[in-house]
C-alpha cells in the first residue's frame, strides 16, 4: 500500500526539492509579494504560536518568528530535506531561538507534543496534499480552540499574468500536456468553493477566500526572468513538448514577451492568489 503523499515526498525529496534549493535565495525573492500579503493577512501577534505548513526554506518561517517574537514559537513543517537543509542554516544564521524545523508530512503527522497552535499558515504548501480533507483535519487538530488558518494557494492558470505571458511565446514552438485527473499539484486549491468544500469538511468555520492580486518581481532582466520561468514546471511542461533544436528560438521568444514588462527594477508581471482564512472551534 503507497503511503500518504508518497509521490510528492519522493518528488520534493528529489528533483523538484534539488532544483528549488539551487536559487532558493531568487525563488523565494519572486514571491516577496506573496509572503507579504500571505503574512498581512495573519495578523500574526506577539508571543503566539504559529504552525508553517510546507515551509521549505524558510522564508515565511523566519518571517512569523519575527513577527511573533522571542515569547512567540513557530514550528515549519516540510517533507523535503534538502529544503529543510536550507531553512536550518537561514535560522542559524538568523540566530532565532523561537523556531523549529520538522520533517514531516502535515497530513499525516500526529501533533501530540505540538498541539495548540494559535495559527497555521501557508505559502502554497497545501496543494500537494492528495488527500486535503484528511491534511485539514489534521491541521485542525493541532490549533487551539478559536486557532486561525490562513494559506495562500494560486489562482487558476488562466489568471497568472506571469504564466500567460511567456506561456503564450512558448505556445507558439509547443503545447501544454493534456490535462491529467484531478489532484495535488499547483493548481489543486485554485477554486474557491472546492476550498471551502473542502474546509468545511476538514471542520474549520468562518471561511473566507479572496482573490488577490501580487505583483511579481521575476527577475532583474529579461535573462533572469526567463530562466525563473523556464524551471517552473508549467513552463518545463511546455519546453518538453517543444524539439530541443527549437528551445533556443522558444526562450528568445519569451524573452521578447518579458521585454515589455522590463522596468529600472526589474521584470515585473502580477500574480493572482486565493487567501484562505478559517477558524476552528
């Protein structure tokens, strides 16, 4: 029998955990905005205890510590090592003595020693879950009576700027793969009533999803802006279907698409998010 997110720990154990930690440093720059706008809407308060789901490296793990103070603790949880290995020398080298760092799968994780959270919050870590219900529920047990949710997940497709634009140049030499069965994956939690179906089952109340819209800096130039983009996997998913003789012409295309978003700071294309707030009772 597969465990739990088997495929998805193999994978962030693997090859997409080893590609993130690479650039960790400009991954986690393109998604300022989101961290921000993600830790806003916490409303993080001094000397809570706060529950990072899919943490990677760190970046929002740090975040909350500070946000919540030495009299404050954060527990970041992700089943990706190498990530982790990241997130571990980014708190050494903050010298924070309120987090900790957890290998482990928050679906399936029993947060005995961990309970009473006054929050858990996410930056795109739930979408992996391949049983979501039974991931919140289980989330839901680890926060106190009246603990908050709040998790960023993406919107669909069709409304990421960042996406759109250089997937229509690489649409062009290729084709986006045929789409597979529902499950977990980036755009998983892109719709809202399937979020509040699936809250509302895992026993959270008060639920509420806003889209949001973030603007992303994708890099300083076309040529960085083009290779965060090419890593991602839509845009990997494309480059397979595309001859290799032909992904020269492809990444000068999505270079001149990016061209008219260059500023003096930088690539600029908005991003559009679902933020998710719950409670439990």
């Amino acid at each position: 029998m597969t465990a739990p997110n088997q495929t998805g720990r193999d994978n962030w154990n693997g090859e997409s955990g080893q590609r993130w930690i690479t650039d960790a440093d400009g991954r986690d720059r393109v998604m300022t905005a989101v961290a921000d706008t993600l830790l806003d809407a916490a409303q993080l308060q001094r000397g809570e205890r706060v529950l990072d789901i899919g943490c990677g490296c760190g970046a929002t793990t740090l975040a909350a510590a500070r946000a919540v103070g030495p009299a404050g603790a954060v527990l970041g949880v992700d089943v990706s090592d190498p990530m982790l290995s990241v997130a571990r020398q980014r708190v050494a080298d903050a010298a924070l003595d309120n987090v900790t760092l957890l290998q482990a799968d928050a679906q399936t994780h029993p947060f005995v020693d961990e309970h009473g959270f006054d929050i858990a919050m996410s930056r795109f870590g739930t979408m992996f879950f391949d049983d979501p219900t039974t991931a919140f529920a289980n989330i839901a047990g680890a926060l106190r009576p009246g603990g908050r949710l709040c998790i960023a997940t993406w919107q669909p497709l069709i409304a990421n700027q960042w996406l759109t634009v250089p997937g229509g140049a690489l649409l062009r030499y290729g084709s986006l793969p045929e789409s597979s069965e529902p499950g977990p994956g980036m755009f998983a939690q892109s719709d809202p009533d399937t979020i509040d179906a699936i809250l509302t089952g895992a026993g959270f109340a008060d639920i509420e999803v806003r889209p949001v819209a973030v603007p992303l800096h994708l890099g300083i130039d076309v040529d960085r802006a083009t290779s965060h983009l090419a890593a991602t996997g839509v845009g990997r998913a494309v480059l397979a279907t595309i001859p290799e003789n032909q992904h020269p012409a492809a990444l000068d295309a999505v270079r001149e698409s990016l061209a008219d978003h260059l500023d003096d700071d930088g690539v600029h294309l908005d991003g559009a998010i679902l933020l998710t707030t719950a409670t439990v009772d």
